[in-house]
C-alpha cells in the first residue's frame, strides 16, 4: 500500500496494523527494488530501523512527537553528526558532520525517521539533477527524463514512494521545480522563516529550506516543526510560529492575480499553459476574482539572479581548498598547485563555470556594472512584487515552463537550462513564500506543476488555499 500523508500512517498505527518497523522496512524495501533511480547517496538503514523502534516504545507510551510514523530524506547540502556530508561533490569526499543542522535536529525531535541522504545537482547548482557527481537521479514518471533539480532525488524519493517527505533547499526554485517535474507538493518558505545552521551554503541571502511532500497537510506539519528562532543564525526571523497544519481551513473568495508576461513568454510549453489556464478557470467558476497582472521584469529575472547567485557562491564556496578536509589533489607539487589542482579536480563544471561568473562580477572593473546594478534591480522586482501581493491575497503562474526534458538535452546549453528557472527565482529575488503543487499530465504522461505565492510570511494562508485547491482537484478527478 502507497501512504500518500501521515494521517493515514497514524490510522493504522493506532489501529494496531502497522508499526513504524514495518513502514521503516517497507520503504527500506522500495529503495532497493528502485535503486536505478539513484535518488539516494547513502541508505541508513539500520540506524532508521533503530530509530522505528524507539518511535514505536514512545507510541505505545503515548509520548511520541508531531511527526512520528514520518519517514524523511534529507538532500545531501544538510549536516547530519556522524554522517557523510558531501554536496553531491567530490571535493568533499570522506567528510562527515561535526554536528547536525538546526532543520535536522528538529524534525530528529518530533520523531521524524530519517532514511538517508539524497541525490542532488554538485552545491544544489542546477536545474536537472545531471551536475552531481554521483550521476543523475531519473524521474519515474520515464526514466529517460530529469527529475529537475537541484533537488532532484528529493523529489524522486517522494514521487517513486521510497519515503514519505524529503526535505530540500530552494536557491532559485529547486524545490519547485523538481516537484513540479516529479508531481509532488514543493514548498519554499519566507526568507528567514527556516534556519540556515547546518545548510551547505551556495548563495546566502538566497537559500531556504523547503519540503517535498505528496500532501500539503504534511507541507505545513513541517514547517510548523522546523521553522522558528535559532541562537545559531542570526538571519533567522525571530516571529512566532503558527499551528499551519491545524489552520488549514480557507472559506472566503480570495483576490488572485496571474502574471500575464508568464502566459505570454514564447517558451512556455502549450500544454502547460493550457493546464495552468484550466486551474484560473476552475477558481473564477468556484467564486474567486481572477485578475491579470503585469509584471514587466521577467526578461530581467533570470539575469539578475545569476549574476547575484554566482557572487555569492564564489565567496561560499572558497573555504573548499583541499587545506583542512574534503578531497585534495595527489598532483600537487607546492601550497599554489595543491589548491588550484585540488580545486580543478574536486569541482565539476557547473560549479567552476558558477565561480567564474561570480569572481567576475565580483572583480575591481565590472563589480559596478554588473553586481550593484543586480542589486538594484533585485530591489525592484522586490518592490514589484510586494505592490501586487498588496493587491492579490496570491499570484498564480506555472512552476517551470516545460515539463521534464529528456536527460541530456540541455546540457551543452546552459542557458536553456538556466531559462528553466524562470518563473520561480521571482519568490527567491523578492523573499516570499511559493508553493507547487501538482496539476494533472501532459500527453506524454508527465506530471505538470502550478506555482502560487503570497506574502512574506504568509504560509499560513497559502497552506490552507493549496489545500482548498487540491481538495477540489480531488473532487472534479473523482
């Protein structure tokens, strides 16, 4: 039997036919049996069935956590004491955490089981899962194709039914994107909302912790637990948390605006656009106001994020040297060598390719030209962007413009893959919370996405209309 929500696991669980071993065992089982997937780097299998029969004692003793009967994966940027962590790179071979993620420590809390470590593109630096160095994981909906990235075996995991939720981190969408190719709930919260202690970091003021699920109920129970106040990073937003998952009710019209410059972009896929369009349709016919809305800097989106997201990561990402630990170079011949060797070797092209970028921009003569004037202009698709969640409680668009690509297709043109991310580094640049949730198939039978934001730090409502929204899918399906 497939678990597609926690809900149902805790049924049964309290039923008496199923225990937290069983389950462990079950998708213990699926991995195997799915391991051409390759969305996992490292299976924990016996500590996860250790830790099903410590959640079972605290059941039976009715002292068990929120998330008990929760089997997780976690991308491989998050630290796990005792555990390999490598960014899907070989610059970091053989390291292991000192310490665990604050995201991690959280869920370890609530009871959450965490099955193992997942596939992702090298430094979460992709669209399609083909940068890691572990080879790419495939989508199950045709093994032919990208799951999407950077979280591509995330999403996998989630999709192919090897644990319940993955936990992800999303730069420019690579929580959304994945999901939507995969045809699974992607959430990305607030900037802030998560704390970054413990996350590899690729771009700092960018990055945030997202969820993977195959219901929004489990989105939200997630969130609730991982989000919140950390003494570990001082970007963390200091607000109190909501009950998402026990406000998950949304009962009045709601004001949505659709960007019309999405629906006109030459690239976007007819089918795609097509789906996107029936969902507008269905909220106007359930009595909800349905407005376009202009947004004249997509053209401007995808460069301005590239360019602030390659500075940042040639800063991040110059602690790896082959100095203190990680992989380094057996061809080096004196300190200058060790590092660049090292370095040549331990990075894979997309990686060298984004920290080029970035220490150009970044360099003496172009640092205006390029990186303030990115800067300004993330001001304004920030300032844009707030002005029409002012006027809409969401803005809907579709989460990629196409659905999955055939492994292979994009890569000797980055900008093509680069241009995959062009509707959701808008949520990223402007800091607010985005959802995808999964909206029916092409005709090739792949999984469609659409994408809706709200306001920073509005998750809460944003949970409770993705969940109206997919109550109703089930209904008009069934």
């Amino acid at each position: 039997m497939r678990y597609t929500s926690l809900d149902a696991i805790r049924q049964e669980i309290s039923q008496g036919t199923l225990t937290c071993r069983q389950l462990t065992e079950r998708y213990l089982q699926n991995i195997t049996e799915k391991r051409h997937l390759n969305a996992f780097l490292e299976v924990f299998e016996e500590e996860a069935l250790r830790q099903a029969d410590e959640v079972d004692a605290k059941l039976q003793a009715g002292t068990a956590g929120k998330l008990a009967g929760m089997v997780i994966g976690i991308k491989d940027v998050l630290a796990y004491e005792g555990h390999a962590l490598q960014a899907s790179s070989k610059i970091l071979d053989g390291f292991k955490s000192l310490y665990t993620a604050t995201a991690v420590q959280r869920l370890r809390a609530a009871d959450a089981i965490i099955i193992g470590r997942q596939n992702c593109d090298e430094f979460a630096m992709g669209g399609s899962n083909e940068n890691s160095a572990f080879g790419p994981s495939l989508n199950e909906a045709d093994n032919t194709r990208v799951p999407g990235g950077s979280s591509g075996g995330s999403a996998v995991a989630v999709q192919a039914d090897l644990c319940l939720a993955s936990i992800g981190s999303d730069t420019g969408g690579s929580v959304r994107q994945p999901a939507a190719y995969c045809g699974v709930v992607g959430m990305k919260p607030t900037y802030s909302r998560i704390s970054r202690y413990g996350l590899i970091a690729y771009a700092s003021s960018f990055d945030q912790i997202g969820v993977i699920t195959q219901s929004v109920e489990d989105a939200a129970l997630l969130l609730e637990v991982m989000a919140g106040a950390d003494d570990f990073d001082a970007t963390v937003s200091q607000r109190p948390v909501p009950a998402y998952s026990q406000n998950l009710t949304f009962d009045r019209p709601a004001r949505i605006g659709f960007i019309r410059d999405s629906f006109e972009s030459p690239g976007l896929n007819p089918e795609v656009k097509k789906a996107v369009q029936g969902v507008l349709d269905s909220l106007q016919e359930q009595g909800h106001s349905v407005e376009a809305a202009d947004f004249h800097f997509l053209d401007y989106i995808v460069p301005t994020y590239y360019i602030l997201t390659t500075a940042e990561a040639s800063s991040n990402l110059g602690r790896y040297d082959g100095v203190k630990y990680g992989y380094r170079s057996e061809n080096a011949t004196d300190l200058t060598s060790m590092y660049k060797k090292t370095r040549a070797e331990g990075f894979g092209k997309e990686v060298q390719r984004r920290i080029m970028l970035g220490t150009f921009v970044l360099s003496a003569d172009y640092y205006d030209a390029y990186y303030t004037k990115a800067q300004q202009v993330r001001r304004l698709i920030k300032e844009k962007t707030d002005e029409l969640l002012q006027q809409f409680d969401f803005l809907i668009l579709p989460t990629t413009p196409t659905t999955a690509f055939k492994i292979g297709e994009n890569t000797k043109d980055p900008l093509a893959m680069y241009l995959e991310d062009i509707y959701t580094v808008q949520a990223n640049l402007a800091g607010v919370p985005a959802i995808s949730l999964p909206i029916g198939h092409d005709s090739a039978g792949l999984p469609i996405g659409v994408q809706l934001m709200t306001k920073a730090f509005g998750e809460e409502q944003l949970f409770a209309f993705s969940k109206k929204m997919m109550d109703h899918q089930t209904q008009v399906i069934a």
